[in-house]
C-alpha cells in the first residue's frame, strides 16, 4: 500500500504535531507494516527538549482553552467526530497499515473512536456543581468542577486510535490541553488524527503529539516529573504503569491507569452454549488476541467442556489468518516478533506440561499465528498466571460456582470478566464476586463510549467513557460565601 491508496494523502503525516505545527528531525526511526516487515516510512525521533516545548505549548494553550464555554468545546469536539466519520476509510487504511487489524476490525475502531469524541462533545455541557445546605444562615456552600490543566498522554499500540480518542476526547471536553506521546509502532493513526484537529480549528497548542522509539523512557519521565502536567493518562502494562506512578509521586499528579488485564470467562453448565461460543470469539480473538480485555483464562463447567470444545472448534475452522487488506482475512498478524514469541513460549510451555492443541498452535510464519484452542490446561501453565496477548484460547475446567469464583479472582489483575448463565441468581452472585471493574455477564464485549472502562487490583485506577470518565480530567473546588 501506499499513500497513493488514500483518499486524502495529507492524512498520512511523517511528522510530530506541537502548537499545530508539524515538527521534524534530523533523528528519525522507521515504522513496520506487521503484515510485510516492510517499512512505511519514518517519524521524528524526539526526546525531552521537544517534550518540554510541548508542554509550555500545552500550558500556555490552557489558560485560554480552559476558559472557552463548554459550548464552544461542544461544537469543536463534535466538529472531529464528523472529520473522523468523513475521513473512516482512509484512517482505517492508515491503521491496518500500521497495526494488521483486518480492515473490518479498522473500521470499527475508527467510529468506536469517533463515538467518544461525539459522546464527549454532549458531556461537556454537562458538568454540573452542587449546592450544598450551608451550614450558617449567612453563607451559601458550592462545588465547581474545573479542568485538572495539562494532561500527558501515553498511549498503546493495539487500539491506535481508539486510545487517543478515549483519553483526549474527555481531557478537552473538560477543557485540559494535551501532550501525547503514543506507540512508536503505530504513530500515523494519532498523527492523522491531529490533521484532522487542525482543520476542525481545535486551537494551537491544545492537542500535541511527540513521536520517540529510543526515548521512550526519558519522555515518559518528563511527562510524569514536570511540574506544568497535573494529570497522567496511560494505557500499558502494569509494570511500565507502576514506574510512572512512582515518578508521579514527586509531583502528586492526578492519574489514570489502564493496566494489565488476566480475564476470566466461564461458562457454567446452564449457560446458553451457542451465545457462549460467539460471545467468547468476540472478546477472545478481536485484534488476534491482542486487546486488554481479551479473556485469558477460559473455565468451562465440567458437564459441558467437550461439547462447548468442540462447538468452539467449528468456529475456528473458519479463521483465516493473512493480511488484513485482504478481504478474505478473517485475522491479521501479532505487532510484531516480540509478540509472536511471546504466543510461542505461551503454548510450547503449555503443551509441554499437558495441553493438547484442538485447534492450531503453529506458527505461520512472520508475524502470523494461527487462531488456537488449548484443552486440558492445568494451573501450573503460564497461560494461567500471564496474559498471553495472542489468539490462544486456552480452555480450563471447574465444577462448581465457588471454586470458579476463586480461580477467577486468583490474580494481581482485575479489569475485566465474563461468564455465562441463565440462572438470574447466579448472574447477581457471580457478577458481585468477581474482582474486576468490568463483567459481562452473558455478553463477550463490556466497552463502549456510554459505559465506565477500567480496572481494580493492578489493572489500574480511573474510569474511561460515560458520565464518569470527565471526573477523571476535573478537580472538585469547594466554595463558601460569606455575608449573605
């Protein structure tokens, strides 16, 4: 593909986006097509002197940006979500580029991004303060909500869009500026989205975009140690989440942290076996696996585990693994070789202590993996304990409702959870029990921009979309009036 493919070729930027300028270097780092290993082409390798003019232009845009009427943010945020929906394809075509999600999957994401920029947009007319009964005949007691200020933003690589439009849409809808550094394996997604910030008139210096391969580290730091940025955003894995925490702690920023997930799905012996199947290939094999929400650790009722195998295996049977601008493609690559040994060292651990593959379990070449089922998996295998990132689904089996509950909470991790039942009293227990900020229960899919995303235990802290996630980018002030 070439950017002769797009509509709009200005959408495929090569720059990094700071005070709508679009800013180069004479350091640069190549960015792969996981599909190919071929090179698209190359972005600025910036470091901590860009990152801090970013910040000034950050800070400097704030003091104007924070003051505008919530119904201009409105209009402007709104105005993106259009740009977003106008330019799908092509931003699509960008991010199966960059990433190898199969353009349907691309698609989507582009208007699951856009919706939070429209969700959004409503949102910021509509944060409310309080009034509160004074305590004094002679005084009146209010809450304001107010924007937190400059807000760094680091973002992941498996929802190269998604993720940028889920923490900057709330961050200015409450009238926060923003530095994002995102993934160095996906920065044309966020790149684009910034030309299409600039055309809609967001102002100069509200969204910036640093790009860095080898100074990741030294960006984070300055994001997370800079006493103008009061508020970090990541999406990452928890060790990565907990350094930034600690480096937080110097300035006591405000944070959002979206972390590591080791999802349970369990399928007990009077779910609906059809829904479960379709339900778990949903939240399982999206992005080949590679989502934070995907499940993990698969428990199936021992009555059912043979015919819910085998009902899955049939599906599976259909998977097809290429390019994901091949229209065929059901699924495309992992990021890259990484993640391919990753998936690798996963199974052959695995297989070696037991499992049998029903389904797949070989590696296809390149960055290709084929869509696999693992049975009789025991909890001594790594599968059980760390997030494998891949399209493996790895079955367990339970026999009873408590000792599912303790497999399932049996983690550092808690983001999210599913099962599946059709008895109403175990959906009330079940979804009580289990330590996760997210469960689905009879359904394989709980993100949406109307619904709170995020985890507990070490999955993280804050909440992304719905009423709750502009809460994330405000402070609360307490007024009292006196002499009334």
């Amino acid at each position: 593909m070439s950017t002769q493919a797009l509509s709009d070729p200005e959408l495929f930027r090569q720059k990094a986006f700071i005070n709508n300028e679009w800013v180069g270097s004479d350091d640069t780092f190549d960015v792969y097509d996981p599909a190919t290993n071929q090179v698209i082409g190359s972005v600025p390798d910036l470091g901590v002197t860009e990152t801090k003019e970013a910040i000034i232009h950050a800070s400097n845009a704030f003091k104007t940006w924070s003051r505008t009427t919530a119904k201009v943010r409105h209009d402007l945020l709104k105005k993106w979500s259009d740009a977003i929906m106008t330019h799908q394809q092509d931003l699509a075509t960008i991010l199966t580029w960059e990433n190898g999600k199969v353009e349907k999957e691309a698609q989507g994401e582009i208007a699951y991004g856009a919706s939070y920029f429209e969700w959004f947009a409503e949102e910021s007319v509509r944060s409310y303060g309080h009034v509160i009964p004074s305590f004094s005949p002679d005084q009146r007691s209010i809450t304001i909500k107010q924007p937190v200020g400059v807000v760094g933003i680091i973002t992941p690589w498996n929802f190269p869009t998604a993720m940028i439009a889920r923490k900057v849409s709330a961050a200015l809808a409450a009238g926060c500026s923003v530095v994002i550094k995102p993934a160095a394996e996906t920065p044309y997604s966020a790149l684009a989205l910034c030309e299409l910030a600039k055309r809609v008139g967001i102002p100069a210096g509200v969204v910036n975009v640093v790009t860095t391969e080898k100074q990741v580290a030294s960006i984070g730091k300055e994001l997370c140690t800079h006493p103008t940025v009061h508020k970090i955003s990541f999406t990452g894995s928890t060790q990565v989440g907990k350094l930034l925490m600690e480096q937080s702690s110097s300035t006591m920023k405000k944070l959002s942290m979206e972390l590591g997930g080791n999802a349970a799905f369990i399928v007990f012996d009077d779910a609906d076996i059809d829904a479960a199947v379709n339900g778990l290939i949903m939240g399982k094999f999206r992005g080949t696996g590679q989502t934070c929400v995907s499940p993990n650790r698969i428990y199936v009722q021992k009555s059912i585990y043979n015919k819910f195998a085998c009902q899955l295996a049939d599906k599976l049977n259909d998977f097809k693994t290429g390019n994901g601008f091949d229209k065929s493609s059901t699924h495309g690559p992992l990021i890259n070789e990484k993640a391919v040994e990753k998936v690798k060292a996963h199974v052959s651990d695995a297989l070696e202590k037991g499992a049998t593959a029903l389904v797949g379990g070989k590696h296809l070449g390149g960055n290709f993996f084929e869509p696999t089922i693992l049975t009789g998996m025991t909890a001594d295998m790594r599968i059980a304990k760390e997030e494998i990132f891949g399209p493996v689904a790895a079955l367990f089996e339970f026999s009873t409702e408590e000792e599912v509950i303790e497999l399932a909470n049996n983690t550092p991790f808690g983001l999210a959870a599913y099962f599946y039942s059709r008895d109403i009293g175990r959906v009330w227990r079940v979804s009580e029990a289990l330590e996760t900020g997210m469960v689905g229960a009879n359904s394989g899919v709980v993100s949406s921009c109307t619904t709170p995303f995020g985890g507990v235990k070490e999955s993280g802290m804050g909440r992304e979309g719905s009423s709750y996630g502009l809460d994330d980018y405000t402070v609360l002030k307490y007024i009292n009036m006196g002499g009334v």
